[in-house]
C-alpha cells in the first residue's frame, strides 16, 4: 500500500510545523483586518495614519548562504538575512515594511531544521516591526537533493503617495552617509566559498586575528535597517537610499542618482571589516571585484544636504559621512570610488 508519507511528502510533519508557526508569532505586530496564519491567504487593512496609502512590494532569497548553514548544521539566523533582504529593499524608498511571507522548499521535512530557520524569520520580523501573514513550506523529494533546501522571502511595504524617496531632488553638494553592514551579509558567497576552497581552509578553521570561524563570522545575519532608517524618513531628512547588496556600493548608490551627478565615495572613510580584509588578501581578489561583490563594510547608504547630515549622523552614531555629491562630466549618473 502507498500512501503519500511514503512517496516522501508529510502531511502531519506539515500540520505540526504550522502548529509551531502559529505559536512563534504571537505577540507579533497585530494586523488589523488580518486572517490568522494557517489559512488559504492572508487579509490585511493599510496600517492607521495614511491617507493616500501605496503599496511597495519586494521579493529576494539568500543565495548560497544556505550552503553555509548546512556546512554549519546552524540554521537559526538565515531567517533573519532572508527577512533583511526584502525589508531593506523595501525601505530605501521610503516606504514602512508592513506585511511578509515567506517560502521555504525542501527534499524532505525535518521539523527541528524548520524550526530554528522559521526563528530567524520570526526574529526578523519583530525586530522591523513587520506581520508574519503566511507563507509556504514545500517538500519536493527528487527536485531537492536530501538535506537541501531553498529560501525566499516576500514582503509588503506601505508608502503615502507622494512620499517616494527615489532620489529626484540629489544635487551636487549633497553628502553621502555610509550605515556600517555587520558582515558579508548575503551576497558574494559563490565567491567566498571558492576562496577558501582553493585554499583548504574550513568553515570550522579561526578567522585570522578573531577568535571566531569562519563559519561563525560568515553566518552573522543581515543588518536590519528599519528602526535606524525609518524615523529619519519621517522626519524628511533623506533625498535618497540605497541597500548593498550584490554589485557592491558601485551598481546600487548609481540606481539612485539623476542624471548629471556622480556619487564620490572616499573608500578609506571607514574601517574594513577584517572578513574582506583576508578574503581579498587570500583570493587575491582585484579591488574593484571586491567592490562589485561585497558590501565592504557598508550596508545601506543615505544621501541627504549637507544641512540634515548632521541630524543624521546625531540619530545614528555609527554612520559615517563617506563621500558626496559632485556634477558629472556627462548626463549619466555615476559613481566613483576613491
């Protein structure tokens, strides 16, 4: 006799993880007009206080970080990078992270592995003041290898019509301010798994000058920007974000400048975090791939008049004034790095 536990698929696995799900969220940012987790979809009002109210949506996963975390048999933070993914998108045009789901795929459920990668999600969540409203936990044997799995991530901002933060108003003078990343976050993690590779090293083997592996630096998760970034937005004091991600300080501060300008950013205006420092030295990394593949350092870039700086970098003592705004030599925004 077959039956569907048998093909590889566990309904009650399932039911169980959904049980814990229900559990982990209480407490959470309550959603008026909002169904409760477990249903077909979800159901939600725009939050109080708007008046012409936008949606701002973002989707992204975490790449080949999840790679690490099997390596690591640690799963409880890459909840928290593929929350920061979406979140930090959705927060560089000015919009309130509201709403977020997430899909989680795999060859076969194990509820301890889902559990600790839904903590994350949940701690993620909390910590930018974002509802969990649904999402998907897929088991896929024979598309998915035993032990793997993939992660997606899915999130609802709210944004008053006329608000948007996309850059219009950045004029030469203006100031760039670097708010620090905690990491590698997630990008670039093809290329720092075949640096050590080439080398030998092991996630299990000590950063140089740390006492932490390497496995342990590279899992930190995401920096969240929601509660730094978010009250300065309020306050109007922002012409323009940017969130580094993949293509590095280079290909995300240009998606954001108007034409005729170009962003000057002095790359010895803050401290590297020694990760890179070794990847490089390691890898023999060129600089400017460095620049393209890593955040270096920074995570999120504010632009703002060199009046409000000052507010800003009061608000969030360990952002750094790393460039500013110059007129380009042609129409086309562009970014240089010093």
């Amino acid at each position: 006799m077959l039956t569907y536990e048998k093909a590889g698929v566990s309904i009650d696995k399932g039911n169980q993880l959904v049980s814990i799900i229900k559990k982990m969220t209480q407490g959470m940012r309550f959603v008026r007009g909002g169904s409760k987790v477990g249903g077909f979809a979800a159901v939600a009002d725009f939050p109080k206080g708007y008046k012409r109210p936008q949606m701002v949506l973002a989707t992204d996963g975490v790449g080949t970080k999840i790679l690490l975390c099997k390596e690591m048999k640690k799963f409880d933070t890459v909840g928290i990078d593929l929350v920061a993914m979406s979140v930090n998108d959705i927060l560089t045009l000015g919009a309130e992270p509201y709403l977020f789901l997430d899909y989680y795929a795999t060859s076969k459920l194990d509820v301890a592995v889902s559990k600790d990668i839904l903590k994350g999600i949940v701690q993620g969540c909390k910590e930018s003041n974002v509802a969990l409203v649904g999402g998907e936990t897929a088991e896929m044997p024979n598309v998915y290898a035993p032990g793997d799995f993939d992660l997606a991530g899915f999130c609802v901002g709210v944004l008053e019509k006329g608000k948007e933060v996309v850059g219009q108003k950045i004029k030469p003078g203006d100031i760039v301010i670097g708010l620090p990343s905690s990491g590698v976050h997630s990008n670039g993690f093809s290329l720092v798994r075949k640096i050590l590779s080439t080398q030998k090293i092991s996630f299990h083997h000590a950063l140089a000058g740390t006492k932490r592996t390497w496995g342990q630096v590279l899992l930190t998760p995401t920096k969240l920007y929601v509660k730094d970034v978010l009250p300065l937005v309020k306050k109007d004091l922002i012409k323009g974000m940017s969130h580094i991600t993949g293509g590095g300080l280079p290909e995300n501060v240009v998606r954001v400048l108007p034409q005729g300008v170009c962003a000057t950013i002095d790359t010895k205006a803050w401290k590297k975090p020694a990760v890179f420092t070794e990847l490089q030295e390691l890898g023999k990394v060129p600089q400017d791939d460095m620049y393209r593949t890593f955040n270096m350092g920074i995570g999120f870039v504010l632009i703002a008049s060199e009046k409000k700086c000052k507010s800003i970098l009061q608000a969030i003592p360990k952002a750094k004034r790393i460039g500013i705004i110059e007129k380009s030599k042609n129409q086309k925004p562009s970014v240089k790095l010093l």
